[in-house]
C-alpha cells in the first residue's frame, strides 16, 4: 500500500501502541522510513517505522477508512 498523509485508519482491537483509547488515527507525514501519525483522542503525535505500520495494517489491526467503504 502506498500512504498519502490525510489517510484514515480504523484502529481496531490488538493495536498495542494505542494508549488513548482512540478508534481512529490519521497519517500526517510519510517519509521512506517512517509515518507519523496523530490519534483522535490525543494531540500527540508519534512516528513508526514503515514496516511496522505495514505490520499492522496486513494484521488487520489498523483498516483504511476508504477501503472500508468500498467493500461494504
């Protein structure tokens, strides 16, 4: 998957790094390295590595908001 910033991830049961509670996060910068991203329930911001955000996304732990969409 290639990502855009302004991307929206559903965040779902499993997603360890989710310390606020949130149930969605937003992709504010990606870089070769890392993504970083701000949650809904928090003005923090954090950075992951690339590959663990891929991680997360092939366990189903984070949904892209549009994909989800389009398959309903």
């Amino acid at each position: 998957m290639e990502y855009q910033n302004n991307m929206e991830f559903e965040i779902q049961h499993g997603f360890l790094p989710n310390m606020y509670n949130s149930d969605r996060l937003r992709v504010l910068e990606v870089s070769n390295s890392s993504v970083i991203i701000k949650m809904n329930n928090t003005e923090n911001r954090s950075v992951f590595p690339l590959d663990h955000f891929d991680y997360w996304i092939k366990r189903g732990l984070l949904v892209n908001v549009n994909e989800k969409k389009r398959t309903s």
